[in-house]
C-alpha cells in the first residue's frame, strides 16, 4: 500500500463531566486523529496522548511533533501496519504516537481488503461485556449517586479511582450500598508506595477483582513485594509498555493481571502480542481505556473480543463520556458493545461534527505525487 500523505487533525471533545483521577482532573478531551490517505481510500487512528505528561511521559503537542519530525518521514514506500512498526522501532519511545500512526495504517490496510479489525486481531465473540471507570468524588454520597446510575445502564463491572484519602472509605461505602455480587475493583494510577502496604491490605476485606497500578510506572520490584502482601490480585497498567514488560512483570511476581491499552503499548500489534504471552502463562487481562472517541473504541472493542480478555474492560458507552460522538455512538446493550463487523474500524467519523470540534488541521505529504495538495 502506497500513502499519499497523512493528516494530523487536533479535536477538542467536551466531556459530560470532569473525571478525576490520582493525577489530576480533565473537562475537555484533547484528541489527535491521523488520518492516512491512499489511494485506494484512508484510515484513521486516535492518538490517546493526554494534554499533559501526567498519565505518562506523552503528551499531545509531543505526539504531533514526533509524528511530523520522525515517525511519518520514517514510513516506507510501501506498507502495512507490520512495515509500519518495523520502521518505528528505531525510535525510542513514544509509543502513543506510534500507535496512531500504525492504527491508521492498518485501518486504511484493512478497509482496502474487506477485512474487519476483529476479523483480523482474532475476535472470537461479537459482543463484549462492559465495565466502567468511576472518578474521584468529592463525597461519599455523590460517588455512590454516580456508580448507582452505571449500574442501573447495566454496566457489569465498576472501577473505582483511587488515591490516599480516597480508598478505603469509598470501597466500603459501594460494598455496602451495592452488595457482594458487583464486580468491583479500583485503580490507583501509582500514587502509593511501598510503605503504603499495611493500608493497601485492608482493601483485602473488600473481596475487589483487582487493585490496578498502586505503584510507580518503574517500580516492578516494589510491585512484586506488594503483591505478596495483599490478597487483592495486583493488575498492572503504566508499567506494561511492551509483551517483553509484560513477561518481565509476570515472571517477577509484579502482576497476576493485565490492563492492556494499544496506545501505551504502541499499538494493536504489540497488543496482541502481549495478550499471546498472558494467555501462555495463564494471566488474565482486559481492555483498558483512555476516554476513546468512537474511532479508537471501536478498536478497542475489536481487541476486548480476543478470548484472553476475560474480564470485562473499561470500554464504555459513548454516552460515558461525551454527549456527542465522532462516529455514530456505541451503545450498551445488556451490559455489553457489539464488535462493529464492517471493513477495518467499520465505523466512520461524521465529517460536519468532526469539522464542529476540529481546533486545527496538518497536512503531511509522503509521496512526491502527494505534495501538490491535499485530497
Ligand atoms: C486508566 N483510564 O485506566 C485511565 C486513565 C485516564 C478510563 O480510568 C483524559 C484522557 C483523562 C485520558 C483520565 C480510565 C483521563 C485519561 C484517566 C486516562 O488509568
Ligand atoms: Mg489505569
């Protein structure tokens, strides 16, 4: 497959309400599209960088400046999502950006050929239950409230964000209100430490699925001690940005679970691979999510049908999040999203509203025949 240039297109989507996590609060999702044109038509990628390293090092700025200083010029002539991630490696890092770039290659690849994302990742199922990702309230009574309106949407998982001061006390509030059967677990995004552990073992009562990333992206060591101490099993999500982190993490001890997000593992290759090496060691993982618009969620959703992932992920409705989405909206349906079965995303972005919430447009020529202007 031949490019005739890439667009790098920024998205200003408002969200519902500001969600709130151990590193900071966010009201607008910042989103950078690739889009990649063909000749034989276009693909589309969603860069999950957040406006500020907060999350991790990237950053949407950095995503489009690595993207047009050394990421698209790297491209080969011809390619496909495999040639793309070859042709990254080089590069250090920065796998947010990667993973737009390839998702748009292999998006492009895939509608070309007829075949769909879950066709080819290797969905087994064409529904995926849905679990979501509840922020940090600013009381008891209004976190109760919010997770009381997911679970009557039919949400069959719930994820509490946590952080020191909001743990215990909100656990044992939703334990209480909401009973033995809902499927509970929360995340930390690393803001304890090791000496956090006598604490982080009370959780234990609360019988959670899971306690993800209580520790720092880099402290594998230290999560392996934590999970000898706690009878939470420890799923790890900042730390894994590779199947060779994952072995290293499941070898040590660091994780017995596994959040898989394709943005920070640099895309749906890496994160089929990672799923291959857990589902070898027997490690159970689930989808992540990273307040996708219709366009990376519909990726997302493709990857959560693989047969490793199960337990459900954070891949929730469009409504979770924004009153309005890009592409006709994914609705839940019994507690669970349809895997979209048309060619690559099998979604399209509605180009009137795409253009409503487009706060600027780059276009990136690749062939010479490409430079004179933009299709
Ligand atoms: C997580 N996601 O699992 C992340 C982190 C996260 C659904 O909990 C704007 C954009 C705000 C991306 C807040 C969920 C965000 C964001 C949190 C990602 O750790
Ligand atoms: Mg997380």
């Amino acid at each position: 497959m031949k490019i005739t240039g890439i667009e790098l297109r920024r998205i200003a989507m408002p969200l519902k309400a500001p969600f709130r996590t151990s590193f900071g609060v966010e009201s607008a999702r910042d989103v950078l599209l690739v889009r990649v044109v063909t000749p034989d038509g276009e693909g589309w990628g969603e860069c999950v960088a957040m406006s500020e390293p907060r999350y991790c090092s990237e950053y949407v700025e950095g995503a489009a400046d690595v993207l047009r200083r050394f990421l698209v010029p790297a491209l080969p002539d011809a390619v496909d999502a495999h040639a793309v991630k070859r042709a990254l490696k080089p590069f250090k890092g920065h796998k947010m950006a990667k993973a737009a770039l390839e998702t748009a290659v292999l998006d492009a690849q895939l509608r070309a050929s007829g075949q769909s994302f879950g066709g080819f990742l290797g969905a087994e199922r064409d529904r995926v239950p849905c679990g979501v990702s509840v922020g940090i309230m600013d009381s008891i009574p209004e976190l109760l409230d919010s997770v009381g309106q997911f679970v009557d949407e039919g949400y069959v998982r719930i994820k509490l964000k946590i952080e020191p001061g909001w743990d215990l006390a909100p656990v044992r509030a939703v334990r209480e209100r909401f009973g033995d059967e809902l499927l509970l677990q929360v995340d930390a995004n690393a803001a304890y430490t090791l000496a956090d552990a006598r604490l982080l073992a009370k959780l234990d009562a609360f019988d959670l699925l899971l306690i993800e990333q209580p520790l720092a992206d880099d402290d594998l060591v230290q999560h392996a001690a934590l999970a000898r101490r706690l009878r939470t099993p420890v799923c790890l999500d900042e730390s894994i940005e590779s199947a060779e982190d994952a072995a290293a993490a499941i070898t040590l001890g660091a994780a017995s679970v596994i959040n898989i997000k394709p943005g920070r593992v640099g895309g749906y290759l890496e994160a089929r691979a990672i799923h291959d090496v857990c589902v070898a060691h027997g490690v159970p993982v689930w989808c992540g999510g990273m307040l996708e618009t219709g366009l990376g969620r519909a990726a997302n959703v493709a990857l959560a049908a693989l047969p490793g992932f199960t337990l459900p992920g954070d891949t929730s409705a469009s409504g979770r999040y924004f009153a309005t989405d890009v592409t006709a909206p994914f609705e839940l349906a019994d507690g669970h999203l349809d895997v979209p079965a048309g060619p690559g995303l099998g979604v399209e972005p509605d180009p009137g509203f795409l253009d409503e919430v487009t706060t600027s447009v780059e276009w990136l020529p690749l062939q010479p025949s490409g430079a004179a202007g933009r299709p």
